[in-house]
C-alpha cells in the first residue's frame, strides 16, 4: 500500500502519485481550472490543451492535469520543452500528430529543471526523438540521468536554441532555466512561476532551493514582459500576461 506523505513531504508527493495513477487531478489547489473563455482550446485529454501561434512560432500545451509540457514548433522543426513521466510519454506524441508534426520533426528537448515531474520521460523521448539534443541549465546538467550526458547539452543565460532565448532562473532550484521567445513574447516558465487559482505564484518554497532568489527571477522574467506564459503548473495566461507578471514581481 502506498503511504500517505507527511505534512514536510506536502504538494510534489501527490504531484508524483499522480504521474502514477493514484491521482488524475491537479492537487491542492495548483493549478487553476480551466475558463471558458480561455483561447485556442483543443481536446486533447483532461483539461483542454491549448495552443497557439505568433510570429512564425505555434506552441502547444501537453496538459498531463497536475503538470504541463510544451511543444513548440517553428517551420517543420519542433522542440518539446519538458517531458513529464515516462508513463505519460504517448500523450506527447498524440500532441504533435495534432500539431500536425511527428516525432522525426522533434530536434531540440529543453529541460527546465530536474525534478522528476519535468524530466523522468527522457528516456521515452529520447528514444521515440533520437536526433534531437537534449539541454538544461549548467547548474542542473548533474542532477539529470548519467546515461543523457553524452547527448546532454548544458545551456547558460541568453544563449539561444531554435530561436529561442535561454533565461537563468535559479531559485526554484540551482539551474532552472526558462525559455523566451523574443519575436513571439511567449515565455515557457517552467516552475519559476506558477499558475494557481489565487493567480501567478512563485515557485512553492517548500520545494525550493533558495527562495529570496526565486523571488529575483519572478522579476527577471517580468522584465521580458511576456505576452504569453506557459507554466509547468496551471493553464497558460494569454490575456494582460505582462500586467499580471508585473504585479507578482511586486509583491515579492
């Protein structure tokens, strides 16, 4: 039988159970429900995925319920940021065959950070995907999987990877990145930020590794005034992201 968490283990314990079937909803009050007036809705299992398309760039949410991974597509290249579970891995396929991509297109796998909701689908991935390379954070590379690190490419702050700016965002944990389109404004947060039914938080300090620079990078990233954020947790904003952004970065 499996164990409940104890109240130190809190919120990620359930996240996991999740990714294993125990649960099929998002927890605790993690990730907010989707709206009906929410844009670009598509079925695609649990809450509706939504995708959308600007300045040459299409992205798509794969929405696991208690994590989210993105597919990004630009001309007949894609690249998928984050992964979740391995058990979950088809669901991403499902999402790039309505992408209208496949596999074979997938050259670029970005990984925000290394907590295991994120990345423990790689080696699904990597093998369904085996001419994309695989990137994280410098800080984060030794926290992945010893057999990726021949494929693993580490990434510093505003290098670019398929036109895509990479943003150091420690805090959550020591080398959490964050992606940025420039042209587009859309910006895959990863767990940096997150989306709640009380509105954008930071990352929860129980998981964190350094809160105070967590709380620098929430205003890193308002500074990109993003038009678009894509979460790790919680269904993406589309409407006065910046603002929101903004008043987070405030308040910390």
């Amino acid at each position: 039988m499996t164990m409940a968490p104890t109240s130190t283990q809190g919120r990620r314990w359930l996240l996991v159970q999740a990714g294993k079937g125990v649960l099929g909803f998002a927890v605790l009050g993690l990730a907010a429900a989707c709206s009906p007036d929410d844009e670009n809705e598509t079925d695609i299992g649990g809450c509706p995925g939504r995708s959308g398309s600007a300045a040459g760039l299409d992205w798509w949410r794969v929405d696991f319920a208690y994590v989210s991974a993105y597919v990004l597509v630009r001309g007949r290249e894609a690249a998928l940021v984050d992964c979740g579970l391995g058990s979950r891995v088809d669901e991403i396929g499902a999402v790039l065959g309505a992408a209208g991509t496949g596999w074979d297109r997938v050259r670029h796998v970005l990984i925000t950070h290394a907590h295991l909701d994120h990345q423990q689908g790689l080696l699904e991935v990597t093998t369904r995907a085996p001419d994309a390379a695989v990137y994280a954070g410098t800080a984060e590379t030794g926290q992945l999987p010893g057999w990726l690190w021949r494929q693993l490419r580490p990434v510093s702050d505003g290098e670019e990877i398929f036109g895509l700016q990479m943003v150091d965002t420690p805090g959550h944990t020591a080398g959490h990145i964050a992606v940025f389109d420039t042209d587009s404004r859309v910006l895959v947060a990863g767990d940096a930020i997150s989306n709640t039914i009380n509105g954008l938080q930071g990352p929860m300090s129980e998981f964190s590794a350094d809160m105070p620079t967590a709380a620098e990078s929430v205003r890193k990233l308002a500074a990109l005034e993003p038009q678009v954020i894509l979460f790790g947790h919680g269904p993406p904003v589309q409407r006065d992201a910046a603002a929101q952004l903004r008043r987070l970065a405030s308040s910390q």
